[in-house]
C-alpha cells in the first residue's frame, strides 16, 4: 500500500479516533480527524483524500446525509462507512448513498482494514479504467486519419488545436504518408467544414494552366477566354484551398500567390480588379522546401507565409506500430461488407516488409491481396508484396527472439521457430527465405526431411 495516502475519519467517539490512528497511521496513512458535521465538509472543502471512513449518522445529520455531502464534495474518494445500526435497511440506504462498504460498530481492525484497502483498489481500478478508455478513444484515430504511435498522437492534438484558426499551414512528408488527408481532417475538424475543400495539384499543371486554375481569368484575357472564369480562390470561398506539391509552382504563380496570402485578394487574369478572399490555404510538398529555398528554386519570402504551421508527417518506417491498425481498417474498407481477416503470418508479413509508398502502398497491396484471396481469414501466402520489398528486420527478430527468452527456449528451438517465421513471412518460397537466412536452399529441404522423418517415427512410436 502506498504510503502517505491521506484518509479524513469522520466520528464524534475518541475511541474510534484512538482505534482509526493506530491501525491507519501505522501502516503510513495520513490520518485526518472531524469529530462534527461542520468540521467533517469543512475538511472535504479544503482538500482531496484518498479514502473516506465516516460515521453513518453524526449528530446534525439525517440519515444518510452526510454521506451524499461528503460525496458531493470528494466524489473521487472512496467512502466507508461506520455505523452502530445492524439492520439491513441502514446498510443498503448507505450503499445507495455512494458508499463503497460499510462497516460494524465495535469497530474489528481487520474488517476496517479489509475494507479501506478494497475500496482504494476499486477505485484505482476504475480511474485506471477510465484513463484507458480515453486513451483508446483519443488515440484510435482522428478523422481518416488512423495510428496510435507517438508521434500521430502529437499530429491529432495539433490539428484539434489549429483546426478553428485561419494560419496557413505546411505539410511535408514523403509520398503516400497522406498529406491530403491530414488536410481534410483540418478543414473537417473546423469552423469552415460546411464550406469547400478545393484540392489542386501543383504537379500536373504548368505556366498558364495552372495560373488560370489558381486565380481565374476574365473574358478576353487570352485566346479562347470566351467568358470569366473563377479561379480555386474564389470558388473556395470561406473554405480551405489544398495545394498539393507547391514546390512546382512557377516563379512567376509564386510571385502571384504570395501577393495573394499579403493582400488576402486575388486579380484574375486580364482583370483590374481584385477580389477579396477569405480562403484558408493548406499547402503539401514531399520535397524539402527549405533547401529550395536556399538553391533559389522557391521564394524564401513565400515559403515563410507558407509555413506558419508546419505538420511532418512520419512515414511507416517510423511508425511501424501503427500497421496493424492501419491493416485492419484496410481490410475491413475493401472486404465488401464480409467480416474477412489477416492471420498472425499475415500481418507479421506486412510489418516484416519495406513500404516506400507508405500508407497508400500498404492499402494498394492490400486490396490487391483481399480481391484474389480466398477464404475468410488471409494468408501470408495470399498477403502480395513484391519479393524485393520482404525484409527480414527487427520487427520479425525480436518477435522470435522475445518469445524464447520469455519461454526459456533452447537454441536449437528459437532456430526452429526463427525458421517458420521467415518461411511464413516469405509465404513459404524456401529460395526466398534461404537467401534471407543466409543459407544454402538445400539446407531448408534437409530440414524439411529429417522434420517429417522424426515426425513419422514419433508417430510409429
């Protein structure tokens, strides 16, 4: 038991005073005595304890009362009642009152000691409980966004802490960490989630195009404008513009766009007359822009309005933790409705192999895998992930090498179950887990041999 936990014993009898500081203070508790009503929520005022042990019916009081105030005041704080009543009647009004047991007059040191020290487990129980289940619902996920590493943990408080707020804001990442969903989940998670999201990618269009697209252009501008046009500024509205792969903006469209975040109005093309926006700009690049800066490649001025919030989103190799959640929501996206799953090989498969495409990657192979697999539960055989991307890494190693050391294995076993697991991972292609073991192919077909040879005699036996 901890000690120094505080206990405030309400009772107008100095034996039970006498009987309460002997047994609790021995054992290290902070003992508070109220020999009133008035001093006893004069206490529950001042401070919190740990655990309450109370007289049922104090002079002043009516029946359970001073149980509901002491509630009402320290509701975190197991209670226990003392009363000299034996009816049955006394002790379940108690209960019904908030208190967590009750306990007999003469006081019998050990029943007061048994109930104090499960009224404290029950409660730490249950704010351990709680504390889970607000991990667990906090952590989970945040729009579609899905991991519960670290570092996403920091990237939810961050949106929820600038999703209401107009700053530009910066993400970076490498390709398929999901840059436009993080934008998304911004927007959505905000004031201007009844308005537009406007997605526009830098990358696929070029000098004018892209121009028009951004700012729009009036009838007459260039050959063809047969008519104004609004550009994704104005068609946004009070919503969010996502640039995605800003780095490819021209020299002269970044001029434009940085005239535009000055300003907060945009001049159409051929137009002499700007127009005010209200837009919140969300820009996306997986390239380092701060070393274009610096090259000359991209406005340093600009990369500054940009970047007035920076979100860097990890990619799977720095969370590797998060792939089975990520796999699970994957499979039950493209599983059409059937409650399919991955076996342990499976999944052990997927965390044991490179993703440089990241997240989107992982979900590109795992509805290839799901829409030629058969059966409800998937194989490791059935998981397709391209030889050159199975790895045989500390995901796979310390999962084998954990369980002999908790299970005391021998060597010869842990190189056994080392083995499965390779050629599990491997779905079973012995010259692909030969050359991630390192060993002749031959070796893994002897072994396969004297395998089922001992597996014969042990059964002849």
């Amino acid at each position: 038991m901890k000690l120094k936990r505080s206990v405030l014993v309400v009772d107008d009898d100095p034996d039970i005073w006498r009987q309460v500081q002997e047994l609790l203070g021995g054992l290290g508790f902070e003992v508070v005595l109220a020999d009133s009503v008035e001093v006893a929520l004069a206490c529950a005022n001042s401070r919190d304890f740990d655990c309450i042990v109370s007289e049922l019916r104090m002079p002043g009081t009516e029946g359970a009362g001073l149980i509901e105030a002491l509630r009402d005041r320290q509701p975190d704080a197991p209670l226990v009642c003392l009363t000299g009543f034996r009816s049955l009647d006394v002790v379940v009004e108690s209960m019904q009152r908030g208190a967590s047991d009750c306990v007999p007059k003469p006081l019998y040191a050990p029943r007061l000691l048994i109930a104090v020290e499960r009224a404290l487990e029950e409660q730490a129980l249950a704010t351990e409980n709680r504390r889970l289940r607000a991990l667990v619902e906090r952590t989970a996920s945040c729009g579609d966004l899905v991991g519960k590493s670290l570092v996403m943990n920091e990237i939810y408080a961050l949106i929820r802490k600038i999703s209401n707020n107009r700053s530009n804001v910066m993400v970076t990442g490498e390709r398929g960490t999901g840059k436009e969903i993080v934008a998304r989940t911004i927007h959505l998670a905000g004031g201007r989630s009844q308005h537009p999201f406007i997605s526009v990618h830098c990358a696929s269009l070029s000098g004018e195009t892209l121009e028009r697209e951004l700012f729009g252009s009036v009838r007459g501008a260039f050959a063809g404008a047969h008519r104004d046009t609004p550009g994704v500024f104005e068609l946004a509205g009070s919503g969010t513009l996502f640039l995605d792969e800003v780095a490819d903006l021209t020299p002269t469209a970044q001029g434009k766009l940085l005239r535009i975040l000055r300003d907060r109005e945009v001049r159409p093309l051929g137009a002499k007359q700007s127009v005010p926006i209200d837009v919140r700009l969300i820009a996306a690049t997986q390239r380092d822009l701060r070393r274009n800066t610096e090259r000359g490649l991209f406005r340093e001025d600009l990369y500054y309005k940009l970047n007035v919030i920076p979100i860097q989103l990890p990619s799977l190799r720095e969370r590797p933790e998060d792939i089975p959640l990520l796999a699970q929501t994957f499979v039950e996206r493209w599983s059409g409705g059937l409650a399919r799953r991955l076996s342990e090989g499976a999944m052990r498969k997927l965390q044991c192999a490179d993703w440089p495409g990241n997240v989107d990657e992982l979900e590109s192979c795992l509805e290839r895998s799901l829409a030629l697999a058969e059966g409800v539960e998937i194989k490791a055989s059935e998981v397709l992930i391209p030889d050159d991307r199975i790895r045989a890494d500390g995901s796979l190693e310390e999962s084998v090498v954990g369980l002999a050391r908790q299970r005391g294995l021998s060597l010869e076993v842990l190189e056994d179950l080392y083995i499965e697991a390779v050629l599990e991972a491997t779905g079973g292609r012995k010259s692909e887990a030969a050359r991630v073991l390192g060993v002749n192919r031959r070796t893994l077909y002897r072994r396969e041999e004297r395998r089922q040879k001992e597996a014969a005699e042990g059964g002849a036996a």
